[in-house]
C-alpha cells in the first residue's frame, strides 16, 4: 500500500472514529431532550408539529439542491470564487422565499383562528430557512478539507441547543409553538458556530456561466434526491388526513430514534463523498472502498439497533409515561430499524455513482422508490384494519427499499465493480431478528446469536475492532496527557 494510500486511509478512520464518538455523545443528549418533550407534549401536539416540520424540510430541499455536493466534488475548480458564487445564490434564494413563506403563512394561520396550528408552526419554521441554506456552504468548506472535528462540533452546537431552547421554552408554557422556536435559534447558533468554525468571509460574487454550470450538475443530482425524500411528504399529505395525529408522532419519533442511533452510518456516509472523489479514477480502490464501508455499517447500525430495541421494550414506557403507546412504538421502531439496515447495502454505491455522475441511475432508483412506497402505503391503508394502519407506513418503507436496492446494485457492478454482500447478509440477518426479538418472542436471539458466532463473523468482528480501536485510543490518550490542548495552527487558537 502506497504512502499516499495509507494517509488517506489514516484521514477516513480518523474521520469517521471522531464524527462517530462526537455523534454518540450528541445522541444520548438528544435521546434524553426527545424524551423529556415527548413525555410533556404528547403524541397529538407534536404530530402536527413533524408534520409541519416535514413540509419545511422537503421545501428546503427543494431549494438547496445538491450545490454543496458540487463545491466538494470539483476538487480542480477555484475553491474561493466558487464558494462565494453558492453563499450569494443560497442567500438570494433563501432570504426573500423564507420571508414570504413565513408572512403568507402566519397569515393563513391567523385567517383561521388558530384553527390550523400546523400553518402557525410552519411560519416559524419558515423563518430558519436562510440560516439553514447559507450555513451548508460553510460546513461544505470543512468537509473539503476533511475537518470533521468542526463539522462535529457545529452539529453539538446545533442539537444541543435545540433540545435546551425547546426544554426551556416549554416550561414557559409555550407547548408546541416551543419547537419551532427551538428550531430557528438552533439553526441561527449553528450558523454563526459554523462562520466562524470555517474561517470563511463570505463575499458577493457573481459568474453567470459558473453559476449555470453549477445548477445544471446540481439539478441533476438533486432530482434522484427530489424522489427518494417524496416520504417526507408523505406524512402530512397521507397519513396525516387519512390515519390521524398520533400515528404522524408514533412514525416521526420512530424515526428520529433511527436518525440519532445511526450516528455511525451519517459519520462514514459523510465521509464517503471527499474519500470517493479523491479515487474516482481508480474503480479497483474504489469498490474495496464501498465493501470495507458495507461491512463497517451494517455491523455498527446493526448491533446500535438491536440494543436499543431490546432496551426500549421496557425503557420507553417508564421514559414517555402514560400518553404514549409504547407497543405501536417498538414495533414501528423494528420495521424502521429493518428499512435502514437494508439501506446499507447500496448507500455507499449510491456515493460512488454520484461521485462518477451517474444520475440518470439515481434517478431510475428514486422513481421505483417513490411508486414502490406510496402504493403500498395507500394500499395498505386500505387493506389493513383500523389498529394495524399506523404499521402501513413502516411496511411501505422496507418495500420501497428493497426494490431500489436491486436497480442500484445493477447501476453499482456495472460502472465500478462487483459488492461483496456476503457477511453483510449475515449480520442483517442476525441483527433483524434481535429488531423483533422483544414483540415476537426472545427465541429469536437465539438466531441471532448463532449466526454472529460463525467464524467470518468473528474474524470480521475482529477486524473492525482493530481498524476503530487505535483512534479511539489515541485519542483518550491525547486528552489524559494534555496533548490535545495544542493550538490549531489554521486558526492560532486552542
């Protein structure tokens, strides 16, 4: 292995060690915020709020597109000129559409009465769209130069304060207005954390032909992202209306308990894009890449998973109390849990073909994602009886995953190279049945345990230990000696 080679390595384990230590901890603080709102506010406040909450994330998606992915990607390209050509569009964009949304909103909320308290938190929500649009251009300049320590620590900044602001904000009496609120101070705080972070001075500069050039790679990636995300929508237009509140709150919580347990998934998902577009040109590094990062997720995600499930089935009924229906929620955690083990498989193939500019594959796969999961969502709200229709969407989901998986396997071993799916198929195995463990019965351990115990699972258990172990140790070492309180010689300060 080549010098150059093994310091890259060295970047991506370091890389993903401290993002997935940092993440950990912000998870247990955000498992501990969730669960103290959840516990106050109830499923019915808070299943209009996400449902608000969704409608505002899919707008913003909309409108960021993929401009980040760009700056990150076109390594050749004058760094400086084209961060301050994406800050100048995400502001132009961002400041007049955040503030028209916000009046028109607040205004229909106040047309009727207060009748529609999901228009009332939308307005708000409106609000933190430019800090959330201009920030991403900062964060996109410490993960271009693989500064993952402060990309941490804006995302501790940014949750921390959130779960506080919201906490406090409650207490005061402002019940399902405090989330919003928390929202758009968060996202403010996490801006100036990451303005300064980056040591970046924004400037307005304007380049028509690049800024073209820009939304045309942009839009082509985004449109694949556009479809795959259509589940956000399908929460306040389906299963609001159709299944009720508290089914919105038993899914959305559901799911931020997967958003906060896959901290190791979003820390190699987050390095994945730099790392691949430093070896697109190489598809034999490329491809053992993508097979190392298959078996380092679904070992990690898999066993976080299992753990919190067999922990939640007699946790969350002490820590939601008596407004919430803990058996709905573990169940829809395990078909959650299902649906984003499975994404494992292609997710780092999914990086590797936007790296080599293969959207029209993308595109292919979030469209029979997009059918795939709203008919069997409609479908099974249909078919399923009255106290089984929350389950419809959780079942959706892991359809819709499975029939992307084997079109985004086909666009993979095409242009880069065969997967190696073998042991990854094992642990899932093993991992789903400990999902379902507690609601179907506890011999299903027995299953699991058996097949972590075969010999290529022992020896690859092994070898994630050794390659995670000496960052991890390195730096406890650094912070017990002090080491770690060397200055930073990009910003002169500690």
């Amino acid at each position: 292995m080549s010098k150059k080679e093994t310091d890259l390595r060295t970047k991506v384990i370091k890389g993903v060690t401290f993002l997935t230590i940092r993440n950990a901890i912000v998870m247990v603080l955000g498992l501990i915020g969730t669960f103290l709102i959840a516990r106050v506010l109830g499923p019915e406040i808070q299943g209009l709020y996400y449902s608000a909450l969704n409608l505002q994330s899919y707008f913003l998606l909309l409108l960021a597109m993929k401009n980040t992915n760009y700056l990150i990607i076109h390594s050749s390209l004058n760094k400086k000129s084209l961060f301050n050509l994406v800050f100048s569009w995400h502001c132009l964009v961002s400041i007049p559409i955040g503030v028209l949304g916000a009046i028109v909103t607040w205004l229909l909320y106040r047309e009727s009465m207060g009748a529609y308290v999901l228009l009332g938190y939308l307005s708000i929500l409106f609000i933190s769209i430019p800090f959330s649009m201009t920030r991403s251009v900062f964060i996109a300049i410490l993960e271009k130069k693989l500064e993952y320590k402060k990309v941490a620590s804006v995302e501790v900044i940014t949750q921390l304060s959130y779960y506080v602001c919201a906490i406090v904000l409650i207490q005061l009496g402002l019940q399902g207005f405090s989330l919003p609120i928390a929202v758009l101070i968060s996202e403010f705080l996490g801006f100036v954390s990451s303005l300064h972070l980056a040591q970046y001075r924004p400037r307005w500069y304007w380049n028509s032909s690049e800024l073209w050039d820009m939304l045309k790679v942009s839009f082509g990636q985004s449109v694949p992202d556009w479809i795959n995300r259509v589940d956000r929508l399908a929460l306040p237009l389906i299963v609001l209306p159709m299944i009720g509140t508290s089914a919105v709150a038993y899914i959305t919580l559901a799911e931020r308990f997967i958003s906060m347990l896959s901290f190791p998934k979003g820390a190699v998902g987050r390095v994945s894009l730099p790392v691949l577009a430093n070896i697109q040109n190489d598809k034999s590094r490329m491809n053992k890449a993508v097979n190392e990062g298959l078996g380092l997720q679904t070992f990690l995600i898999g066993g976080i998973y299992a753990l919190f499930a067999g922990v939640a089935w007699f946790a969350l009924p002490l820590m939601l109390g008596q407004k919430w229906d803990t058996n709905i929620l573990v169940a829809m955690f395990g078909l959650l849990a299902t649906r984003s083990l499975l994404s494992t498989f292609t997710a780092l193939q999914g990086s590797a073909l936007v790296v080599l500019k293969k959207n029209f594959v993308l595109i292919l796969v979030y469209i029979l994602y997009a059918i795939t999961f709203v008919v069997s969502l409609l479908g099974l709200v249909y078919l399923l009886p009255p106290s089984a229709k929350v389950y419809a969407y959780g079942v959706a989901e892991v359809a819709g995953m499975l029939a992307t998986g084997i079109v985004r396997h086909w666009g993979y071993s095409k242009y880069v190279g065969k997967p190696d799916y073998r042991l990854a198929t094992v642990w899932s195995v093993a991992f789903i049945c400990a999902f379902f463990a507690p609601a179907l019965g506890w011999w299903l351990y027995g299953i699991t345990i058996l097949l972590l115990l075969t010999p290529a699972s022992r020896a690859q258990m092994v070898r994630v230990y050794q390659m995670l172990s000496p960052p991890v140790v390195n730096r406890l070492r650094g912070h017990s000696s002090g080491r770690d309180r060397k200055t930073d010689s990009s910003t002169g300060s500690p």
